[in-house]
C-alpha cells in the first residue's frame, strides 16, 4: 500500500545522495576507509528507520499529528530546493536568457509538484 510506495519513493531519492555523499568521501583527505564505511552504513539506515517511524507514527496518531509531520517534511524539502539548488543555479546563470530559464523551469516544477499533491 501507502508505506511501499513511500518506502519506494524515498529509495529513489537517496541513491542520488547516497552518490554525492561516496563522491564527497572519496574526494575527502585524510578519512579511513572504516570511517567511510561506518559513515555510509549509517546514512543508508537513515531512509529506512524514517519511513518506518512514519509509518508508525501514522498509524497510531490522529490526523493532526501526521499533517505536522507532512509540512516538516514539505517544509525541508522547499528550504532544501530554495536554499541548496535554487540560489546556486540562479547565481551559475550569467546571461538574462539563462536566468529568463532557470526561473520559469522552477516555476514549472513547482507548479507540476503542486499539481501532483492534489492526486497523491
């Protein structure tokens, strides 16, 4: 049901992260490969443990409290694109086309994932 598909949702999204995390371990001086490998482990078992705590939390809390979780969540996640991705590529843009771009494909993505929260 539900939690597959979040639990689905959210492995999709951590293999991107779990990729720029490797590539910033590897580019790091002066880490052990056990200390890779401990730091890995232990992001890899974060995604896991946080859909079931939702899970959990879902299930046997009312409504208000899983709406909280949902705009933690959805609040992370806006700061993340805002704060992360947003202010590097709309800074990477020199041209007024190229910022004319940036703008109106966030704008675009916005809009489709508001779009997609009425059906999901």
């Amino acid at each position: 049901g539900t939690s597959f598909v979040r639990a689905r949702l959210a492995a999709a999204q951590t293999s991107t992260y779990q990729h720029r995390l490797g590539t910033s371990f590897v580019r790091a001086q002066g880490l052990s490969r056990c200390a890779i490998a401990a730091w890995m482990v232990a992001f890899s078992l974060v995604t896991p443990a946080g859909v079931l705590l939702g899970t959990l939390l879902t299930t046997v809390s009312d409504s208000a409290v899983t709406g909280a979780l949902t705009s933690v969540a959805a609040g992370t996640f806006l700061y993340v694109g805002l704060i992360e991705v947003a202010q590097r590529e709309l800074a990477a843009a020199k041209r007024v086309e190229a910022l004319c771009e940036t703008s109106c494909s966030m704008a675009l993505g916005f809009t489709l994932m508001s779009l997609l929260a009425i059906w999901v």
